[in-house]
C-alpha cells in the first residue's frame, strides 16, 4: 500500500481515484472486500461506505464523503420552501396589511407610494 497523507489527529487522508480504484477492484471480483481490507490494511466499514456511495452514483458524495446533497442544505431548502408556502397562503387582506405597515416607500414618480399606487 502506498503512503497517503494524514490528518493532523494522525488519520490517512484517501484521494478520489484511490477510493473509487479501490470499489472497482471489489465490483470487478478482483478481490473481495475482506481480502482487500487485509491488503491495503483500511478498515473493512470504510471500504464498505465508498462502495455504497459509489454504487449509489454519488461520485462527488465519495470526493466528500456525503450524501449527494448535503442535509444542511436539503434542511434549508426545506425551510425557504416552507415559508414561501406560508406566504402564498397568506389571504390577500393579510399581505395588502404587509405591504402598507412597511413603512413609506419611493414610487415609480420619485413620491411617497400610498395606498392608490398599489
């Protein structure tokens, strides 16, 4: 096995070609996991999540070592999803009342927008 750099906590730091070499050798018949386990001397858990991201086609998952969207930005998304459908919700009264307690605002003439200019 070759040398690959390590983490300040002292684990090894794997590339992407690496890894995918690595689950193709499985997926190929090569060797099985254990036996490659054994050889390249990496934990038989590890080598086990490259192929189920690899398999799953999550090519740049395996690069990160995540799902192929982040559940931080799977939850955001959510999130801007949910208020926009509260604000499409909202009955018309409810956003004409949003509207006019924003305070004044410039209109197209340069004047004060009133309620006539909405």
């Amino acid at each position: 096995m070759g040398e690959h750099p390590r983490k300040a906590d002292g684990r090894r730091v794997f590339s992407t070609e690496f890894k995918r070499a690595t689950v193709q050798r499985i997926l190929n018949g090569e060797k099985t996991l254990a036996e490659l386990s054994r050889v390249l001397d990496i934990s038989p858990g590890l080598i086990r999540s490259w192929k189920r991201f690899a398999e799953s086609g999550a090519t740049a998952a395996v690069q990160a070592n995540e799902d192929v969207v982040p559940a931080s930005q799977l939850r955001e998304a959510y999130a801007k999803l949910r208020e926009l459908e509260r604000a499409l919700a909202a009955s018309p009264a409810d956003l004409r009342g949003r509207i006019l307690t924003r305070g004044p605002a410039v209109g197209a003439k340069g004047g004060k927008r009133g309620e006539a200019d909405l």
